[in-house]
C-alpha cells in the first residue's frame, strides 16, 4: 500500500495545471485592457441633451425602437449597430429585420450580452457578446447610418428598471455613439460611414 500523506489533493494539482494551460493558450487575457466604459447613450446625449427623455418603461419603449429600426430597413443603409438588452440570444424580430439589412448591402454589428460570436461570414449579421464588465450590457440601441443620413434609437436602464432613452437625426450625436459602439470591436475595423458631401 502507497503512502499518500503529505500529497497534494488531485483536485488541487489538476486546477493548477487547468491555469497554467489556460494562461499558456491566452497569455493576453491576463493583460487585457478594461472593459470600455464609456456610455453610447451618454455620448449622444451629452451631443443633443434637448433629445434626451425622461425615464421610461421598457414596453413603452417598443414602439419608438420598432419606428427606428423601420427607418433602417429604407435604402441607403449602409451601416446598421445594434445593442440587445436581452442576456443570451437576439430576438428573433431584431435578427430578421438585421438579416433583411445585410441582404440590402448593410453591414451589421449585434452586440448583447452573452450572445453567440459570429464574426467571420459577412453575409451574415455580425454578432459580438459583451464582456461583463462592460457598461454597454445596460444599455439598448439601434444605430443606422448612410451615406446621406443618420438615426438613432439610444436607451439606458436606470437602477428603477426604467430606461433613459432618446431618439435623434443629429450628425454628431448619431457618430459619436456609432464610434463609442464600434470601439467595442475593434477587430472588425470598421468606422462610421461619412456622409456624402
């Protein structure tokens, strides 16, 4: 019979060995930069603080998100951001309308909380899950830019669950809050289309 006393717990040795694996395989993750914690409502708002609204419900807010996103959906979308609130999946609705957008030339970024990655077929919508610790993941949006105009549909979740939100054509408010979305995914390199003219 073998000795075991004084020997290191296999559960021990085997989470040692799991960290050591994981810090050979990503090495930058341990050096990361913090999460971004700019707000992309906050951005736009400080740029048109005359479009900024009270808070609101959620439900409330359906429609005016809905009258934007039907403002995406006209040609001359080239663009289209999109922040989900929802943890896990995008809305069925959200997607078709995103899908619909890429079949008319757009290029399209979903970002959400815990969403699934998809970065690598661009005749898809481009999906991106957000780190947790980013402030994105309390807020809401749908961005659409083109070369001769810009809307935006902008929420932020307040702590009574009700959201800030506005609703906004100006050029600088809609390109602030596209560049503060898009510092999100750097990888993509994309940047916010300039108006013609």
């Amino acid at each position: 019979m073998t000795d075991t006393l004084g020997a290191t717990p296999p559960h021990v040795s085997s989470d040692a060995l799991r960290q050591a694996v994981q810090a050979l395989r990503a090495p930058q993750a341990a050096n990361r930069a913090p999460a971004p914690t700019s707000s992309v409502f906050g951005r736009a708002a400080a740029a048109v603080p005359r479009d900024a609204h009270p808070p609101t419900a959620e439900a409330t807010l359906q429609g005016r998100f809905r009258a934007v996103e039907t403002s995406a959906l006209l040609p001359g979308t080239t663009m289209a951001l999109v922040v989900v609130p929802t943890v896990g999946s995008v809305p069925a609705h959200i997607m078709r309308s995103c899908e619909l957008m890429v079949s008319s030339g757009a290029t399209v970024v979903i970002l959400g909380p815990d969403i699934p990655r998809q970065v690598t077929d661009r005749s898809l919508p481009l999906t991106v899950p957000l780190r947790a610790d980013d402030s994105l993941a309390c807020e809401w949006g749908l961005i659409a830019c083109g070369p001769v105009r810009r809307v935006a549909f902008l929420a932020r979740r307040e702590p009574d669950t009700q959201w800030s939100w506005l609703v906004t054509r100006d050029q600088v408010a809609v390109h602030r809050a596209g560049t503060a979305i898009l510092e999100r995914v750097p990888f993509l390199k994309l940047r916010v289309p300039a108006l013609a003219g």
